[in-house]
C-alpha cells in the first residue's frame, strides 16, 4: 500500500467514506470535491502516485497564501465527518488503469471503508426525459437507494448483459464492476454540457449531503468556492494586448 499511497499522518479510517470523482463531462465530480473540501475544511490526508497517473503540479487550490504545491492526485480527510476524498486533477492512462483501479481497491479495502461513492457526469443529451431528474445512480447499497428514491433520484438502467453504459463518465462503471463484490458502492450521475459547471457541482454536492449520513445536518449556506475558482476562465487579459 505503502507505494501507492503516501499516508501525511496516520488516521484510523475504519467504516469512513470514500469519495472518487471520475474525470468525466464537465468535471462535475472534480468541482464537487472541490467544493467538499473548501466547505467543511478537508486536510490534505496523503498523496497518490501510480504510473497510470498523468503527472502535474501546482499551487495549492485551497489557500491563497499556501506555500504547499498539490499534485495530480491527492486524498483529504475531515475525521469529523469520517470522510476521504479523492482528487484527481490530470486524467487516467488507459492501457495502465485497470492496474491502477485494482490497486486502488486493495488499499481501500485493507484501510477498512464502510463505503465507496463515485461522482461523475454524462452528455446532456443522452438524457431522453428531460422533465425527470438530471441525476442518475447505481448502487448496491440498500440504504443509500432509499434515500436517492426519496431525492427523486431515477436509477440508471442496465444495458444488455446487465452492464451499465454511461457515455461522458469516464471510470465510474468500471469502478463499480471493480468494487461491487466486495465494497458497498454507489455511483452518482449528472446529465450536464460542458461550460461553467459549477452550478452542476453545487447540485451534486446538495443530493451527497443526503447520501452521506455525517453530512446531513450541514446547511447549503455554509457552501464556499475554492480560492482557486476565481481563475476558472483564466487571468485576466494583459493589458498590453491593448
């Protein structure tokens, strides 16, 4: 474990949630654990480093005057909450992340999480009933379907062969094919265009604090952006360009 995963401190994450975005449409699953971490004061928890990783680095996202650099994938805990979030700011290497993924899930596993939740979005128009919900999910978790059923949350059909197909959404179904024998898992769909797709996040985030049991009691007005989402469009124009 210790080669893919470098724990800061050690913490006890027995019956924690973890929480994977999938690089997907939109970058839903990413701006939600954005927001995740800005809003209830995630600290960072341990890095990830595997060769179907595309590496990149920069400034810390979270503190404008941070002087700690964030990698292509990282983990952060609120031990309150009992959660660990993943974040992954680069893509998967295709021909390596089978690898990866089973790796992934040995480490999971061995730290003893309750359960796996997995954000990610698909094509706006692959959703046909427009006047139904723009989530989806998958789950094997029995409670956690009651209450998506609650939300008005519409399951995710299974194509042929009882396979799900969710075009846009990058890992998720295979993650869950991965998961689903051993670990409660669940995945969490938004039909969504590319854009400004923070709204969409904070979407996501409002059905998650449903899910999530530790989060239920959290007002949507204690939501904040991450300092880093003020360049979401880039700097500002040079003035010489004028």
């Amino acid at each position: 474990m210790e080669d893919l995963i470098n724990i800061k401190k050690p913490i006890d994450t027995t019956n924690f949630t973890f929480i994977i975005p999938s690089v997907s449409v939109g970058n839903v699953g990413q701006l939600t654990v954005d927001l995740l971490i800005a809003s209830y004061d995630f600290e960072k928890y341990a890095t990830i480093w595997d060769p179907a990783i595309i590496p990149s680095v920069g400034a810390d996202p979270f503190t404008r005057d941070s002087t700690e650099v964030c990698t292509a994938c990282e983990l952060y805990v609120n031990e309150q909450l009992k959660i660990v979030a993943m974040q992954l700011r680069s893509s998967i290497e295709y021909k390596l992340a089978l690898k990866f993924f089973n790796r992934l899930k040995q480490c999971i596993v061995a730290l003893k999480f309750k359960e796996v939740v997995i954000l990610t979005s698909s094509f706006a128009y692959e959703l046909h009933n427009i006047s139904s919900s723009h989530f989806r999910y998958i789950t094997n978790h029995s409670n956690v379907e009651e209450i998506l059923k609650n939300l008005n949350v519409t399951p995710m059909e299974a194509a042929a062969g009882g396979r799900y197909i969710i075009y846009g959404s990058g890992f998720a179904t295979k993650l869950y094919e991965l998961f689903n024998d051993s670990l409660k898992t669940t995945v969490l769909v938004k039909y969504c265009s590319e854009g400004d797709n923070r709204p969409d996040a904070l979407q996501m985030l409002n059905i998650l604090n449903g899910i999530i049991e530790s989060l239920s009691n959290l007002s949507e007005k204690n939501v904040k952006f991450p300092f880093s989402w003020q360049f979401v469009f880039g700097n500002p124009p040079p003035i010489g360009i004028y």
